[in-house]
C-alpha cells in the first residue's frame, strides 16, 4: 500500500474494550470506543460480535448486519440508506466481524456509529454503547521559534505535510519572505488543505469555499461557491480559472456575469460563484478563485471538481422492518440531483430520493433513473425450470439442471425430501444414479429481491436384462 492510500485509509485501532451483551443473548465488541479523523479522509471502524450459545447453535444466527448513526430519536437507520452517507460506506461483515468504512469525511460525520444485526427469528441487536466519531481539519500555527507548523487533533503517524504561500504551493516550510497567507495539507489529502493563515502585518486576503470536493454527472450543472474576505475588495480585479490548465482563466470584470462558452463567473460582494453546464468528463480538476493587482495575480486553495457518468445501479437493503432499494451512482448523493424510479418500466411518479422503500419488491422489475441514464431492471428470480439429459434409467449418468431469469445473478440449491439440501449448485449430479434416489426434489433460487422453487419427481427405472436361451435338439436315428 502506497502512502497516499494509507492516508486515505487513515483510522485508528486501539486496544480491544469489554464486549457490551445486546437482546437475546448477543454480545458486541468494539476495537476502539473513539476515534479520529482528518476531514477527507477515511475511516474504518471495526467490531466482533458473538452469541452466548454459539452461532448457528439451536438455530440463533445473524441474517443482516448493519451500522447505524445514534440519534436522540433512537431510531436504527442503515447507513446505506441513509441519504447523507449514499455512495460513502462500506460493510466488510463475515461469521463473527463487521466493519464499516466512511470515505470523504465530512465535518458532519462527526457522531456515534453502533453496530446492529437482524437474527434468524426477526428480533433487531443493537450493541450500544457504540464508537465516538471526531472529523477534524488542519490548522496552521508557529511555536515560540516562530516557525510554521500543521497540527491537528487527531494524530497522524509519520505525516508529510505539503505547503502553500498565497496559494501556490511550494518546497518545504513557507520562510519569512513577504507573502499574505499561509496553509498546509497532509500528502494524499491535497484537496483538503487547512484554511488559509493570514501573517501579521499584512492585510489579509482569504476565501471560504462552500465545498471543497464535488462530484458532478456529465451533461449536468454545477455551482461552485465561497466567500471572498478582503479589506480591500473593490481594489481588485477578481478572475476564475483551473489550476491545471492557468491560461483558461475567466475574468469578471465590473463584478457582474461574464459569459463564457458554458462557463458564467459571479463576484459581488464577496459571494463568489463558478457555474459550469453541459459537463465533460475533461472538466475536471481544480477551480480556483484568484484576484490581480498592479503587480501579481494572487489565487486561494479551491474546490477540486470530479466529473463521471452517473453508471446508475439499484441495490436492494434488508432491515427489519423490509427491504428498501437504492440508486447508487459513481458519485457520493447530493442534494443537487433528482432521481427517477421505474416499475416495469413504468414510472413511479413523485419518487424523487435516490431511497424507495413501501414497495413489494419480489414482484415487479425495478430501475432508477437520471435525466437520459438509466439503470439496468432489477428484480427478483422468475419460476425456475428443470431440464435432464437423458432418460433416467438405474445405472446411467443424469444430471438435473435448475435455471432461472433474475438480476442479479440468482443462486440455486438443491432439496430433497422437502428438507435435506443435497446440493448447492444448480446442476444435480448422478453418476451412476441408483434405484433409492428416486423421490421428489425441490429447487431453490434466489438473491437479494426474493426467492422461487420449482418441485420436480425423479423416477428411477430398473435396468432390462434380456436372458436368451438356446435349445438344441438332436434327433437321433439308428439303421434300420
């Protein structure tokens, strides 16, 4: 693993805590009770979880895990369904361990992430008391050397940290040089620099920005914000450009709108806005609010833009109280984006929330949509259909082949005898098949919409064996 992706996946494992016993005899157990994290960042939270008799004794199983956010309403939202969190977690759960991953941590995720689980029986676990989530951003300080320093609350092992003067990023430390601002970013997280650190004595120019990463579909718009602080504002001639790609740059003069292809720039009274429409995948990267005077162009950390096709896809999510679907995208949800949900094809009208719950959905074809995106029909295993390849005589090779039409893939079993699963593929094997195994069988398909059987009789017949006898007869005849 590079460094940057051990940045990425920066989060905390402490020593081991007491287990906490939820209902039913279940028990809980944390790696850590608290954690930290830069803003940006990712985190990953870990758990084990037990029962007192065993799992999978006296049939006590966990059918659903799942992490919710503690609320003063104490209600067990998903995480994957909930609105805030769509396209940004994670489960990595098996037999007895669960994870949960959070990426681009937001300052509101800060909260208490408790781990659940649905049993076999129905009953929903909860394993209070949960972990203690803290988000933080960098800050730029000096020591009594008067040096520049990053720190943050949360500590960081062997940090490289990058550094910016007035914006523009340069080779170690900032020196004492004239320039008006100082920040910092840990190597990995360069999009999420810390607020910009004015040096005393000088009048200090800085922006605020709304958002500092946005992820945005093609075809579609977008705004990029902040605030602009300056003593001497109306002094300055106020510009938008990338930082990649400097010689577009789209000036604003007289403060007002400036039309530019697909590009409109907005400055007045230190509301900024950068609106771009008809994305391009090549619109990407990093949007920077800059102002000139007589003698240079000063510029601010700015928002970094990431634009994809949505590559719409339907997720099904099991709770206790049902299933819910979800249109999950190539970007985090944003409030930005209404989506559109189709019921065999026909729209679900007033379903705007990439979440639809209240619907039956082992019956019908589901798919959510984005302007002209679609997404591919989900829907649950249609009446599987058993076919054999040849007669089923005592002694011969047969197999039985259950098949079925679903999305996703559907998975099929083998019973016989109601009870006795005596296959986990779709195709039955019997090679030689013998006289006892006839009986009826059961097939079984599903996936994460729902389930069908199909019941079928095997009938062994007996093999023929043909004896033929041959007489001879002799007539004997004596001389006369």
């Amino acid at each position: 693993m590079t460094f940057k992706d051990a940045v990425r996946r920066l989060f905390l494992l402490l020593v081991c805590v007491p287990g906490t016993e939820g209902a039913d005899g279940w028990t809980v157990t944390y790696h850590n009770t608290t954690s930290c994290a830069l803003k940006g960042s990712t985190v990953e939270i870990t758990c084990t979880f037990h029962h007192q008799l065993g799992i999978n004794d006296r049939g006590v199983t966990a059918k659903h895990t799942f992490w919710f956010r503690k609320q003063q309403d104490n209600q067990r939202v998903d995480l994957r369904t909930n609105r805030t969190y769509i396209g940004r977690v994670r489960y990595h759960c098996d037999s007895d361990r669960c994870s949960l991953s959070i990426n681009d941590l937001r300052e509101s995720d800060a909260a208490v992430y408790v781990f659940g689980l649905i049993t076999s029986q129905g009953s929903e676990v909860a394993g209070e008391p949960g972990v203690t989530l803290t988000v933080t951003d960098l800050q730029v300080t000096k020591n009594q050397n008067n040096n520049h320093m990053c720190q943050s609350r949360c500590p960081v092992s062997n940090p490289s940290y990058i550094w910016y003067k007035d914006g523009e990023k340069i080779q170690g430390k900032p020196d004492q040089t004239s320039y008006r601002t100082t920040s910092c970013a840990l190597q990995g997280l360069e999009k999420f620099p810390s607020p910009p650190e004015c040096n005393s004595g000088n009048s200090c120019a800085t922006v605020v920005n709304v958002e500092r990463s946005i992820c945005a579909f093609t075809g579609s718009s977008v705004d990029i914000s902040g605030i602009f602080y300056s003593d001497y504002y109306y002094k300055l001639s106020p510009l938008w450009f990338v930082a990649e790609r400097e010689q577009q740059k789209w000036d604003i003069p007289g403060n007002v709108y400036q039309r530019k292809a697909r590009f409109q720039g907005f400055a007045r009274n230190g509301q900024l806005r950068l609106r771009i429409t008809n994305l391009a995948e090549s619109d990407s990267g990093e949007y920077r609010f800059g102002y000139k005077t007589y003698s240079r162009t000063y510029s601010f950390p700015g928002t970094t833009l990431t634009v994809k096709d949505p590559d719409l896809k339907v997720e099904v999510i099991w709770t206790s109280t049902g299933g819910t679907l979800v249109c999950q995208s190539s970007c985090p949800f944003s409030d930005r984006y209404s989506f559109y949900w189709y019921k065999n094809n026909r729209p679900i009208y007033r379903e705007t929330s990439p979440v639809l719950k209240g619907h039956a959905f082992s019956e019908g074809r589901y798919s959510c949509g984005f302007e002209r995106y679609h997404s591919r029909e989900v829907y649950a295993p249609r009446i599987p259909t058993v076919s054999r390849n040849k007669e089923v005589v005592e002694g011969s090779s047969v197999n039985l082949t259950c098949s079925t039409d679903a999305n996703p893939a559907a998975t099929c079993i083998w019973f016989k005898n109601q009870t006795f699963v005596i296959s986990q593929k779709s195709i039955l094997y019997f090679n030689p098949i013998r006289s006892e195994e006839t009986g009826h069988y059961k097939c079984k398909c599903n996936n994460t919409h729902g389930n069908k059987y199909v019941s079928t009789h095997l009938d062994v017949q007996c093999r023929s064996h043909f004896i033929f006898i041959f007489t001879a007869i002799f007539f004997l005849t004596s001389d006369a």
